[in-house]
C-alpha cells in the first residue's frame, strides 16, 4: 500500500516561486509573439493592421516592455 503526504511549503521563497515562474513564462511567450509578428510577410501584416515598420518597431521592444495592462 503507498501513502501520499502532502506537505505545505513552509520555506517562504518555495511559495513565492510560482508567481515568478508565471511571470517568466509571460516573458517568454511576449518574446515569441514578437518573434512571430517579425517573421510575417507584408500580406499577413496587412490582415493584422500593422504596417512592416509598427511590426518590427514591435518586434525590436525589449522582453519587459509590455502594457501595464498585461501585467498582472
């Protein structure tokens, strides 16, 4: 017979880890949508609105500059 323990975490930086790692991973997924939106053929870019100038002006912001309304 196997038994599972579940413990909470009482080492303070464990439990404030996952937010970190949430924001991390919205890091990375705002550099792969601008990778994408760098990539895309002035057709596609049409259908989005964007001119090939605000896509890559977009493309070239830092990983951390993102609306504050994206920050959580």
């Amino acid at each position: 017979m196997t038994r599972t323990v579940c413990r909470k975490a009482s080492n303070p930086t464990i439990r404030h880890q996952t937010p970190v790692l949430q924001q991390l991973s919205r890091l990375f997924s705002v550099q792969r949508s601008r990778r994408h939106l760098s990539r895309l053929d002035n057709h596609a870019l049409q259908d989005l609105g964007l001119t090939p100038r605000e896509a890559a002006e977009e493309a070239d912001r830092p990983i951390w500059d993102v609306p504050a309304s994206w920050r959580k």
